[in-house]
C-alpha cells in the first residue's frame, strides 16, 4: 500500500482500491507537494482549475465527466472519492441524454403499470441503471481527485475542512442533501428476486392494499422492477414522510405482499435500503444534482434531471431561469399536498395522476423549467381527484392550515 500525502488530503493506493476503483480515476496530484499542517500556506495560488465540483454522486461524476470531455481542467473533492455506488437507479427513458452509453442501462421497460384504486398503463418507456456500468462510464479520468470535505464554497474558492484552498473559474456544489430533523424523506426497503416470470409486469406504483398494513397507517407502495440478468427488484417504498415509514415497517410490509402474492423468498436475497431527504436542495447558479434543485421533492427522483443537464452546466449555461424556480415551488407544494392527505385518499389522488394526458405528467414530472406545462397538470389533477381530496389539497397548496381530521394520521405521515 502506498499513501500520498497532500496537507491532511491523502490519497492512498492499495492493490484493493485498484481493484476496486478499476481504470477510471487517476490521481494528478503532483501540483501538490507534500507538506506538514504547520508549514501548509491558508491559501494555495498554485491549485486551479478552470472548475472544481465538490461531491462525487451521480450529479458530480456525471459533470467532472462532462467537463473533461470538453477538455477543462477538474478538481474534484469528495470525502469518499472511491465509494462504489449501490443504489439502484432509474429513470424515464426520454430524460437520459444521447451521450449516456448504451451499455449503462440494465432494463427497460416500455409500458409500466401503476395502481391506485384502479390499473394504469404509463406509456413511457422507463429504464433502470446497471450501477457500476454507470458509475464507471462517468470516466474522471484526468481530473484531480481529492479526498476531503468541502467546508466553504465561494465562487471562485473552496475551502476543505483542513484550510486548503481551492480556485477555479467556476465552483460547482453538488454535495447532495443532508439529513436533518423534520425534513421529509423517502424511505424504501427492497429485495432482488429472481425474475417470478415474464407475467408480472414492472410496477412503477402498487398503492394496492395486499401488503398488511393498517388501513389508517400511513401507507406505502410497491416498486418493481426489472434490473437485468433476470433479477427484479421489489421494493415497498414510502414516497415521502416527516418522519418517514421505518424500514423494518416497510420490510414486514413487503413480506407480507410477496407472501399475498405467492412470490417466494429464500430468506438470503440481496437488500437495497433507501433513505434520503427530499427537501433542502434550492435551484441556485454554483449548485448542482440534489443540492441544486433537481430532485423532485414530491416524488424524490433526480438523476435522470442531473444526467440530462451536465452537459449544459459543463458549459457554462449556470443561469437559473425563473420558470426553474417558480417550478421548484410548485413541486414543493406538490410535497405539501402529498403529506396532506389521509392514508385513504392516495390510491385515488395517483389514479387521477396516471389518467392525466402523458405529456402533463411528463411536464409535472420531468419539466424542471416548463412552468405552463406544470400548472397544467397540476390544475387538471386537481380537477380529476374527489371533491373531499380537492379541499385538501387546496389548503395545502395554498399554505392553509390542514384539512384531516385530528388524529388521523396523514397520508404519508407528517
Ligand atoms: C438507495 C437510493 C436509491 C435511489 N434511487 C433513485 C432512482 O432510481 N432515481 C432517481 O432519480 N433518484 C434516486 N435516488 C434519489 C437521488 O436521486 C439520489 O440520492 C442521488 O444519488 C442524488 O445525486 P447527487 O449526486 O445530487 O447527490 P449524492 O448522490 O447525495 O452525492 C453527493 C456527494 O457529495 C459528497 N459530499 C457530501 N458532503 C461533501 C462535502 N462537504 N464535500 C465534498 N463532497 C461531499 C458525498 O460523499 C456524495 O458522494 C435514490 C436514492 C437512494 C439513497
């Protein structure tokens, strides 16, 4: 094993890593002697870059690649730069730009289904990730990658949480979102089967009421999808909750769905737990991927948003229209009007969803600047859902004060 020190950022190489890490990242750091904290300067003129990106997830590898591509220099700082990625992505078809080689997409799915009270056939093609084929194919090749925590980011100036300093032209703040008390989160507890056949169609959305819940609990629903190499992942999912479902919660629900089903589980399967903050991010120049916006805080998707758009922030178009804010605003009272309701009204209110015309919900979904385009759908949702929903959802778009009644629970949980 070899360690490299540069301040109190060190870049250690052991033939695990290689292994682990495979071709994509080298590690330029020969413009950084090593030296002792005491002798280290607050400020180092020496480390620039035409961009620096502080976090390494989806959103940050995909512009660090972008940028290279373009041939700009790239520093890059992540506390754990060589993390593999195991989360399961996915995301609509149409939102993965051209660039996205081929060989990342593990499944697609041409037709998904939803259920609500009723069956629902989404016509748009959806696609799950093959993760490390994604992450790999984000090649930072030829960035500066450094192991540390970004404490401040200026525009120009970053500072890590040693004291050294960064320059670029440009500094990005794709850091994603943090966890904090009362932050409304999704949770999900999954486990990947072995394909039960090609009879069962991919689920986006079962809110179907076979997974043992309370009827007055805050409910949950089934995910399932393909994820290649006849392997399918089933997950029940809590689309958003402050405080969320817990995942033992979710996990006996989803045991008890696959037993409703007749889906057998040898008890070894692999488990994939999610748990992240929908909120806390802001459409803002300087930040990108979760922590600029993208995430959709009503249905917590992002990486199809952050894939599409890297290559456009790679070259400088930064600017935050007003439509991408004012969409961001209507999305976060789409959150409001889903923690406001009672468990009993969500099949209905997503029924209403599925039923509207495919390009609001791409425009609701996926138009992160169509600002007509998302009052649309909002507004024709509103017309589709029952007159009880109506009155909820009114006052929660609205910032009134709740419609439920005491005690009982909303959807979702608040
Ligand atoms: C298990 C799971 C499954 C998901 N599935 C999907 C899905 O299918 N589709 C979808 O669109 N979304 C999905 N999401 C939600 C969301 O899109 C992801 O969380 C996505 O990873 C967000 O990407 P990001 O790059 O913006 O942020 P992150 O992935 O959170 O990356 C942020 C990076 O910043 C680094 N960092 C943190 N602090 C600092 C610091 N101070 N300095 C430097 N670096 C720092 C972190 O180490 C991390 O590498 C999922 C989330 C989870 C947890």
């Amino acid at each position: 094993m070899t360690a490299r020190h540069v301040g109190r950022i060190a870049v250690i190489r052991s033939r695990h890593d290689e292994r682990a890490t495979g071709p994509t990242e080298t590690h330029h750091d020969a413009r950084y002697p090593a030296e002792t904290e005491s002798s280290r300067p607050c400020f180092d003129p020496r480390v620039r870059a035409d961009i620096v990106i502080c976090g390494l997830g989806p959103a940050g590898r995909a512009l660090a690649y972008r940028c290279l591509v373009r041939g700009m220099s790239v520093i890059v700082v992540d506390p754990n730069p060589r993390r593999h990625w195991r989360a399961t992505y996915a995301a609509w078809t149409d939102e993965l730009p051209a660039w996205l080689a081929g060989t990342t997409l593990a499944a697609t799915v041409a037709l998904p289904r939803a259920y609500g009270l009723r069956a629902h056939t989404i016509p748009r093609s959806y696609s799950v990730l093959d993760t490390g084929r994604l992450q790999r194919s984000l090649d930072i090749t030829g960035a500066t990658v450094l192991t540390g925590r970004a404490t401040r980011l200026d525009r120009h100036i970053v500072t890590l949480d040693t004291g050294r300093t960064l320059q670029a032209e440009r500094v990005i703040d794709a850091r994603g979102l943090r966890r904090r008390p009362g932050r409304a989160e999704q949770t999900a507890y999954g486990l990947i089967l072995d394909d039960p056949g090609p009879d069962e169609p991919a689920l986006f959305m079962d809110w179907r009421a076979d997974n043992g819940a309370d009827p007055g609990s805050p409910r949950s629903f089934l995910y399932r999808i393909p994820i290649g190499g006849d392997r399918v992942l089933f997950e029940e999912t809590c689309l958003v909750g402050a405080p969320p479902i817990d995942l033992g919660e979710l996990a006996r629900r989803l045991r008890c769905r696959l037993r409703a089903r007749g889906i057998p589980v040898r008890g070894d399967e692999p488990v994939e737990r999610v748990r992240f903050p929908v909120v806390g991010g802001a459409p803002r120049p300087g930040r990108f991927g979760a922590a600029g916006g993208y995430l959709h805080p009503a249905t917590g998707y992002s990486v199809g948003a952050a894939l599409a758009a890297a290559g456009d922030i790679a070259d400088g178009h930064t600017r935050v229209p007003n439509a991408a804010r004012a969409v961001y605003r209507l999305r976060r009272a789409g959150l409001r009007a889903l923690l406001a309701l009672p468990p009993s009204e969500l099949p209905g209110f997503f029924d209403a969803f599925f039923e509207l015309d495919i390009n609001l919900q791409y425009a609701y979904l996926s138009g992160r600047a169509d600002f007509a385009g998302t009052v649309a759908a909002m507004t024709r949702l509103f017309a589709g859902v029952p007159p009880g929903t109506r009155a909820r959802l009114a006052a929660a778009t609205l910032h009134l004060p709740p419609l439920s009644p005491p005690g009982s629970g909303s959807v979702i949980m608040e």
